[in-house]
C-alpha cells in the first residue's frame, strides 16, 4: 500500500511507509509529509520506494532525473 499523488498527467507513488499523513481525497501541498517511512533494523535500511508515472500509469519513469541532489 501507498499513497499516490496526481501532478495533472504524472503520478508520484510514494511505497512501503510505516504511517500515513494524508488520506484519500486530500489535496497535498509542496514540502506536505505524506507518511513516516518503513524502516528495516535488521537490516538498518529503509524500504521506501518512489515511483514516477505518466499518464495512465503504463508509463514508468526513472525518479533519479526528476530528484534534485542535495
């Protein structure tokens, strides 16, 4: 389960977090925490996942070129 967020014809997939801050029918803003992420201490590795899609979701895109480095 996840929380999937609608940016007019691309949708951002935010996977594998321990707790929700937004539920169905939001409206979210930017900077907005949607959730608390799903961490693994056996392995001391979070296990978020990020997902890119346009238009109808067929479309996966590589969330590395839309990130900025910080």
């Amino acid at each position: 389960m996840g929380v999937i967020v609608s940016h007019g014809r691309y949708f951002t997939n935010y996977v594998h977090l321990n707790s929700y801050s937004v539920r169905k029918g939001d409206k979210v803003k930017t900077g907005q925490a949607l959730g608390t992420v799903l961490f693994n201490v056996e392995e001391n590795a979070s296990l978020f996942q990020f997902e890119i899609y346009k238009d109808s979701g067929d479309n996966n895109m590589n969330p590395r070129l839309w990130l900025a480095p910080r």
